[in-house]
C-alpha cells in the first residue's frame, strides 16, 4: 500500500513536471517568434518603384545597381550613407547606417522598409535599409 501512495507521488510529479517543462518550451516558441525579424516581402524594383505608395511601410528585400553612392556622419559622430538603388532608369534612394557595403555600379541586395513622402505633388520614396549585401 505504502509502495502504491509513493509510486503515485512519484507519477503526480512527473507529470506536473512534464506540464511544467511543456509550458516553458510553449513559451519559448513563442518569445522566439514575437522577437525574431519580420520576413522581408522579395519584391522587384520595377514593382516597387511603380507603386511606391502601395510598399509604403512595408519590409521588403529587392535588388538593383548602386548608383550615386553618397556616404556623412550622423550627428552623433557614426558613418551613415545613402545611394540610388536603380533598375536602369528609375532608382530609390537607400539610407543606410555605417559605412557603405557596396561600391558605385555593384548590384545590391537590400533589405529595409519603404518610407515615401511627396515632393512637388510627386511621390518619392525611400528604403531605410537594415541589411545590404552586394553580388
């Protein structure tokens, strides 16, 4: 009888541990998902750049020719830079912190969200990169 009540304990908490060790890996999972990087939509620069409203605040990734490669300092003192992501004819500019990855003419990869703004009743836009890559 005295073996019963202890092979019953024994079982209780193992199954208590075993929701308990089920619960934490639940909520693992789940802390991983909210704090990992949004996906990037892949997108082609001549479908962002026709519809630039349209990717306004979205995560994308594209690619194109590194054009007008600009580089400054931001006001705290760190390297930033800026270039025109072009397909041949149209081009967006990229914002981007620390020194400039890719050199003038090298075809980037971008990763970053799409701001937009009006300049003389004409959208621009912007991708404010968090990734560049170059090919």
């Amino acid at each position: 009888m005295i073996a019963r009540l202890i092979g019953f304990a024994l079982h209780q908490r193992f199954v208590t541990l075993a929701v308990l060790l089920v619960g934490v890996g639940i909520a693992g999972l789940l802390v991983m998902a909210w704090t990992r990087p949004a996906r990037a939509d892949e997108v082609l620069l001549d479908h962002l750049l026709a519809d630039l409203e349209g990717f306004a605040g979205r995560h994308v990734e594209v690619a194109g020719h590194v054009e007008n490669l600009r580089t400054g300092t931001s006001r705290r003192g760190q390297p930033q830079y800026t270039f025109d992501l072009s397909n041949g004819t149209r081009s967006v500019m990229v914002f981007g912190s620390g020194p400039p990855p890719c050199r003038t003419g090298a075809t980037a990869v971008v990763i970053g969200t799409v701001q937009t703004g009006k300049r003389a009743s004409q959208t621009v836009g912007r991708i404010d990169a968090v990734e560049v890559s170059c090919r």
